[in-house]
C-alpha cells in the first residue's frame, strides 16, 4: 500500500484525533445496548379487566407516573388516592411562566417575570414520536401537540478552541463533514485500499452512495460548487430576475472540521429519540399533567409530605404531613404504587424487604441545570433567520434552545439559554440564582452579540436544588442495573415502585409512563389473584 | 494496508459523530460523560478553578471544591437542607469523625448522591474531606491523604 497522504494532515495526528474519541464511541455501544436507543415498549392501552373486589391503592407522587396509575387503576374500579408533596400536579413535567415562582433548596426564591405567553420546562420539554406511552395519553386527554424544532440547520455549533471562537451555522460543518469523510471513502476505494472488505460490486455501489452522501461532484471530489453549495447553503443564493445567478460558498477543509470537533454537535438529531417527528404540547409541558388533573385531580391530595411508609398482612400505611399546616396524617389502602424519586425515597422510613431497600439506595441522581431568558425581542429570529432548533457550544452551557412557535412575534421572546449536565452543572448549581442568570448572559453574548442589549430577565433551576427531586434523574450504572433493577421493579409485599427509574428510559417521561403501567399491570394479575 | 485501516477508522468517525455530548447526557454512565466530554473545554474557566472543564473539576484547593461543586447541596456555610428529603448538614457532624468516611462517600456516592469524586483526582478528594473536617465547627486534626483515597478505589 502506499503512503500517498489523503488529507492536508498527517496520519498519526488524524489517528490521534480519532484515538480521543474511541472511548466514548464504546461507551455509546454500551449506552445503546442498555436501552436509551430503543422505541418504547407500550403496546396500546391497557385493559385491566376483572373483579378488583373493591380494593384500594395508594398512590405516591403526582407525576406522570402517579397519574398515569391514578388513571387506569381507577378506571378498572379500584379505590384510589394521590399523595404529592407539591402544591400543584406534574412533578418533573413542569412550566415556570410569568408570575410563577420557585423556592430552591437553601431558601432563595426566584420569581418568573416573563411576558405573557413566554415559559421554560425545566424538566422534559420533549415528546419524541417514538414514545407511545405518552403520545397515547397526550392523544386521549386532548392535549394538544404542535412540532419541537429539534435540528435546525442555521443553527450554530461552537467551541471556543475552534474557528477562533467564531460560531458554525451547523449546515456548513455538517455537508463540510459528510463531504470530507466521503471523498477520502471514494479515494480508498479508488486505490483498491477496501479489497479485503468490499467486494468489486459493492464498491460500485458504494461510490454512488457516496457521491449522494457527500454531495461529491462526478470526479468524486467535494469542492466549491453546485453540489456542496446544495448542501450547505451559497454564498448568494439562487434567486429571480436579472441578478439571480447563485454564487457558491466554500467548504471549510477537512482538516480545520476534524480538528474543531464541532462534529460532536452534527447527529444528535440522528438519535432514535430525537428524530423528527419529535412535539412539545403547545403552551407547556405542564399541559400533560393538566389533561390528567381534569380527569383524576378529585384523587390527589397536595402539600403532602410523606414520612414514612409501613406495610403488614393486610395492607400498607403512609405516614404523611401537611406542608401548609404542619398536620400528621395518615392514609393507609391494600395496596400502595410508590413514584417518590429514589434520591427522597431512600431517605423515608419504608418497610419493604432487604433487596428492595438496597436498589432503592442504588441509584445516584444527575446534576442537570436550565436557565431560561427573556429578551426584549427574538434577535435569533430577525437578525439570523434562526426559527427554533438547537445551537451547541462547549461553553458552560452547553446549549442555547430557540422557541418553537409563534415565530415573527414582535414581542419578548425566551429562550432556553443554558441546559447543562456534568460537572458544570454541578458548578453551575452552587451559584445563586441571579448569578446563574448573569453568566449565562455572559456566556451566551460569544454567540449572540444581542444578548446584553436586549436582556429583559431570566430563571433557573439546578435539578440538585429541587426539594422535591434532589437531582434531575436515576443515573444507574450498568454494575447497579445489573444488580439491583429487578428488585426495584418487583412486587414487595404490597408495595411496587414507578417512576422513570424503574425504566430503561430513564429522564424521558415514556419511562414514568410505560414503568408505571408495567407496575399496574402486575399488581392487578396480583389482586386479580388473591 | 494504511489507508485501509484509515478509512475504517473514518468510517467510525461517522458513527462518533451520531452522537453529541447532550445526547450522551440524557443517559450515560459515568466514564462517558468523561469520554464524550475529553475535549469539551472552555478557554478560561474561573479563577478558582470552575468551568474550566466539563468531565473534570480543576478546583485547585479544598475551600475551592467545597464552594463550586459541594455547597450545591450541602449549601455554603454546610448546613444542609430540607424539603421532600434532606442534604446532611455537614456542621459539627460526627460522620465525619473517620476521615475514611467522607472519602469513601464522595468517592463511590451514597444513596441519591452521585460518585461525585469519580470527576476528582484522589489529591482533591483528599484535600476537600481536610477542608470539610476542619470547618464548619468541625476540628478534625488527623489529615486523609491522596494514598488513602488511592486504598479505596
């Protein structure tokens, strides 16, 4: 073989560069195969039929997975009652808005100052088509859905070890990438380089898939003109009359996209959970937990802290306290559907057996932070054609998301400014709020010069400060899944668990949902039984 | 075979590329959230060593770490708080006694908390634990070391 260099960089720089992300590469495999890539397990709705022989449920946590079980479970005749400690349903799936406000752990509270019709979620904010769980109940409870601009092409990719710090628009480097990687295929093929795995037929094959792919010109190059500019936008674009000829943009080198790792950002739309069709319910998520309320808000009792949690032969008793009032109560039923989030859960006195009690204390919680700002009109809509979607940035955080409706409103728009995971988040989440608020500015200005003229105001929330969460989501390994996920999801005695920690989709709502009528499933085969 | 090996390899990059440090975020596992996240950096982090890295804490001192990363849920001055459940309050704490203890919390997690440590060099676990031993009302004299972190992993 020959050493003929294929790229402006030498081999054992590319080979480094692709050596750094080999890592995470197999962990993305591993990723993959414990189920973050599969589609939902639901099946249609669920038909528990039968004599419940009037027996009860008590149900703790008012998220989707409570009300989802306070739903059905009703529906089949049993008796049941909601425990939430909040003042209001939904749990995670929540919406801060104008005149909302929010008291942290430690005692700050921020109040939401946003114009009329602007919000943040800062729990789910997607509803990806593929989760059925939870499509089917937005369907059946009349909310309404309206598109999530998941990719935008004109959006940015940033890092500030790249370009100078300049943002991408995220079409350039995605054709400049496919292109790149495409010609230097075709020349492998050409020097026979892929004998030993492609046959002569295939690589025919191969060279169109690849001319398509790449966007490549008939001699298999990706170069200036017709074919990149297709795909990565001209730098006059083609137009009518006397002045339309269009003027072709250049590609940046291979080299300077490999080296930007701007890349990292190309594909997450690839992802079987982000794929188009991908819905936000129009106003807010907490339209989910609405379009329960109006059906099962006469079983949920709010501002209920529960304490402690005692089964015997016969049935299961919920020590609780009313946040308002200090009062200590009691709710006792047959049977009692636990959704507290493990990281609270694990801290409730709770009768249950040895291997329940130890997969409850499996699962640490993710750092997790979002901050939302408002600002005196939507600049990524009038000054850079940006009309939602995603831009990326290496910077603390991580992401900026443009609303996905009412574009054109000439009015103060939010958007979400930082959304943040990992050890920045953790960082993130010890400033106080304001601060939080005020560097996300800070850092969002090195992509939108617009941010400090026309800042209006803003509110975060860091998942470990939620007093009712303690953390974003059940961050399992794969060592505790092993371990612990099945004595988590069995039946102890009378008491079963939900909650998007007993599924393998965790942070997603479907996982709260499909976990949730999993679990009913079971314990109605159970009644149906005794 | 050189340029084999290099278009196969390219032809991984492709698979790499699929996936992006928010997708990974959703859900991963600890050493992804390293890998996926080795060369996101930013250019100047704070002076006391926060934000310089995703994947990695660079906070040089254990007053420091305490106050960028652990006071999120211990709080500032350690003194916990409460809601649905608690953050232990770190104050005249008698947990704290066996500096072993602390460590070994910080390094493997403990209930809902996170193996935090797991982003730390064992000199800066070491050196957090020393800070939160002899503050906070806390007097602790006896010193854990980076090679008794290093014992326990």
């Amino acid at each position: 073989m020959t050493d003929t260099p294929v790229l402006p960089m030498s081999k054992r720089e590319l080979l480094g560069l692709i050596g750094k992300t080999a890592g995470a590469s197999a962990m993305y495999m591993a990723m993959t195969s414990m189920g973050q890539a599969q589609t939902s397990p639901f099946k249609g709705p669920i038909k528990l039929e039968g004599d419940v022989k009037g027996a009860s449920v008590l149900i703790l946590g008012a998220g989707v997975a409570g009300l989802v079980a306070a739903l059905e479970l009703s529906r089949a005749g049993y008796k049941v009652q909601v425990l939430e400690y909040n003042g209001r349903v939904g749990g995670r799936s929540w919406t801060l808005r104008g005149g909302d406000s929010f008291t942290e752990l430690g005692g700050i509270t921020q109040r939401c100052d946003f114009a009329p019709g602007n919000y943040i979620n800062p729990g789910p904010w997607r509803i990806p088509y593929n989760h059925y769980g939870i499509m089917h109940y937005c369907m059946e409870l009349g909310v309404a859905l309206e598109p999530f601009m998941q990719l935008n092409y004109n959006a940015y990719v940033h890092s500030t070890k790249a370009f100078g710090g300049v943002p991408q628009r995220y079409r350039h480097i995605q054709a400049d990438l496919y292109g790149g990687l495409s010609e230097l295929l075709a020349k492998a093929v050409n020097k026979n380089a892929l004998a030993d795995s492609v046959t002569n037929e295939d690589a025919e094959l191969l060279m169109q898939a690849l001319r398509g792919w790449g966007a490549l010109d008939k001699d298999y190059r990706y170069v200036k003109g017709q074919g990149s500019s297709s795909r990565r936008g001209w730098t006059k674009g083609p137009g009518g009359g006397l002045s339309a000829e269009p003027i072709p943009s250049d590609p940046i080198a291979f080299t300077d996209v490999l080296r930007s790792g701007l890349w990292r950002s190309v594909g997450v739309s690839l992802s079987n959970d982000h794929q188009t069709n991908i819905f936000q319910p129009v106003g807010g998520m907490d339209m989910v937990a609405r379009g329960f309320e109006k059906e099962v808000g006469k079983y949920v009792r709010l501002n209920s802290k529960v304490v402690a949690i005692r089964q015997g032969e016969k049935g299961v008793t919920v020590d609780y306290e009313d946040t308002k009032t200090g009062e200590k109560l009691k709710a006792s039923a047959d049977w009692c559907l636990c959704t507290i989030p493990l990281s609270i859960l694990s801290q409730i006195e709770m009768t249950v057996g040895d291997e329940m009690a130890a997969a409850i204390r499996a699962v640490p919680y993710e750092a997790s932070v979002k901050v939302g700002i408002e600002f005196k009109r939507r600049f990524w809509e009038q000054d850079e054609q940006i009309y939602g979607g995603i831009s990326y940035t290496d910077l603390p955080i991580s992401q900026i998301s443009y609303p996905s409706t009412r574009f054109g409103d000439k009015g103060p728009g939010v958007l979400l400014g930082a959304y943040s995971f990992g050890t920045f988040a953790y960082e993130y989440t010890t400033l106080p709020p304001a601060e939080r608020v005020a560097r996300t500015v800070e850092w969002g200005s090195q992509i939108h010069k617009q941010y400090k003229s026309d800042y209006r105001n803003g509110i975060s929330v860091g998942w470990h400060r939620v007093p009712w969460t303690q953390g974003c989501f059940g961050n399992w390994s794969d060592e505790a899944r092993a371990e612990h996920y099945k004595n988590l999801c069995a039946i102890d005695g009378r008491i079963l668990l939900a909650g998007e920690h007993a599924s393998f989709i965790p942070a997603w709502q479907e996982g709260g949902i499909t976990s949730s009528l999993d679990a009913i499933g079971r314990l109605h085969q159970r009644v149906l039984a005794s | 075979m050189k340029i084999a090996t290099l278009s196969l390899a390219l032809a991984g990059l492709v698979a790499v590329g699929s996936f992006s440090a928010m997708a990974l975020a959703q859900v991963r596992s600890e050493p992804a959230a390293a890998a996926a996240n080795a060369l996101n950096t930013v250019k100047e982090g704070d002076a006391d060593g926060a934000f310089v890295q995703n994947g990695k804490f660079a906070e040089p001192t254990g007053a420091a770490m305490y106050k960028r990363v652990c006071a999120g849920c211990h709080m500032p001055n350690g003194e916990g708080a409460k809601g649905a459940g608690f953050y232990p309050a770190l104050t005249k704490n008698e947990k704290l006694a066996a500096g072993a203890y602390p460590a070994f919390v910080i390094l493997k997690g403990m209930n809902g908390m996170p193996p935090i440590g797991r982003s730390m060099t064992d000199q800066q676990i070491a050196d957090v634990v020393n800070y939160v031993r002899t503050s906070f009302g806390n007097k602790y004299r006896d010193k854990v070391t980076a090679a008794d972190v290093a014992a326990m992993h």
